[in-house]
C-alpha cells in the first residue's frame, strides 16, 4: 500500500482534509502500528533465514532473527527438523536417568544427530537436539516476521496485499477515537458519539479482516493458526 495515497484517503473518511484534528504523522504512525499489530494476530508476513547457522561444532544454540514471531520450519543440513519443548525433553531425560547421577539437563550438552529444535524464548535462539558434532552444517529457518516501523509518507507496506485493509482500518479506528475524544473535551457529545459509533462499527470490519486473512493462510498452509480468543483490538499483542 502506498503510504500517501493511504494518509489522503484517511483524511478524506475523517472528513479532516486540513488535519486540523488528526496530524498526517499521527495517521502515519497508526499505519505502521497497523502493519504490525496485523502481521503479530494473523502471521501474514513470512520469511526464510540462514543467517543463523552454519552449525558450529559442540554449540546447540543459534540466535534467531530479530524480527521472528513464530517458526514454521527448521531444517538442519537440508532436511526437516521436528520441534519440542523443553519440558518434554526434561521429562524425557527424567524418565531414562537417575536423578542423583545425572542432571535431567544434560540433554542440553549431548551431542549426537539432530533431530530436534526447541526454541529458547528468553535468550530468542533455537537450541538443536542432540548438539551437532560437526561444522559448517546449514541451518535454515522459516518464519513470521514483524514488519519494520516507518515514519515517512514515501514508506511502502511490507505485509501482503491481501492484509493491506486490515492495517487501514486499524488507522481508521484509532483517527475516529481520536476525534471522538477531541469532541468529548470540546463538550460535543453528540459528534463524539457519532465518531465512536464509526469506531465501534470499523472495529467489527478489522476483527472480521483478521479472520478472514487467517483462513486465507490456513488455506495456504493446510494448518491452524492457534489464537487467544476474544474480539477487540486490546488483543493485538497476542502471541502464537
């Protein structure tokens, strides 16, 4: 979506062609939150990584790309890797060992063949299961990314054009809550509530895009996308 084209057409919807209520930075800043808040509830935006690898010998942690917000697939060596959590590999470890010889950790320093990832959400790497033994073994991630901000009216969208609406609408929103509350304070109740019920009625748009742009994924994907439930834009920080 171009970004000028976006800001005019707001203007035009919040009938506040002058900004003399809603500046152009402010809408500006509402599209690239959109973009984002977009890309973090339906993971539209995807990419592929090798910037973590090659595998290094005796190291099974690998730093993840800055921008990931979900992992789709690793492949270690050209092949597909499963995913596991820590705590199976824990109780894993448990089950095989004697707690009082052994650390149910030890996993964590194992080397052998890699199977597995799992993916160390405090440090944003990815450990491998068992250690690789050897080097220079390609590492490839494919993953959801968060868009970059942007300030500038000559900014492009990085999401799909499929999801571009969403992200419109999610500015729109935010432009008629602000006016509503300039009128509110102004002692305009009437307008103020005529902006709100604009707001109320565009958010039930944006929730139905969200959906709309998941099935599409899904459809792409042959795969769930697992979501907080609840309807609002109080959730846009939800994780998957």
């Amino acid at each position: 979506m171009n970004i000028r084209n976006a800001v005019q057409q707001l203007s035009s919807l919040i009938e506040d062609k002058a900004h003399e209520y809603v500046k152009a930075d402010w809408l500006i800043w509402w599209l690239s939150d959109g973009q984002r808040a977009v890309a973090k509830r339906t993971l539209c935006l995807k990419n592929s990584s090798t910037a973590s690898g090659p595998s290094v010998a005796s190291q099974g942690a690998y730093s993840l790309p800055t921008r990931c917000i979900g992992i789709d697939r690793v492949y270690y060596a050209g092949y597909p890797i499963d995913p596991i959590t820590r705590e199976e590999m824990d109780r894993t470890m448990q089950d095989v060992t004697d707690a009082s010889e052994s650390s149910i950790t030890a996993w964590e320093e194992e080397e052998g063949t890699v199977e597995r990832w799992i993916y160390d959400r405090y440090a944003n790497k990815i450990r491998l299961v068992a250690v690789p033994k050897s080097a220079g073994k390609e590492i490839k991630i494919l993953y959801s990314e968060l868009p970059e901000e942007f300030i500038n009216i000559t900014a492009t969208t990085n999401i799909p054009e499929f999801a571009d609406e969403a992200m419109f609408l999610y500015a729109l929103i935010n432009a008629q809550r602000h006016i509503s509350v300039k009128y509110e304070s102004d002692k305009q109740l009437r307008q103020a509530q005529v902006w709100q019920n604009h707001a109320r009625i565009n958010e039930a748009k944006y929730e139905q895009q969200l959906q709309e742009i998941k099935t599409m994924i899904q459809g792409f994907q042959n795969t769930n996308i697992i979501v907080q439930q609840g309807v609002g834009m109080e959730f846009e920080e939800d994780r998957y």
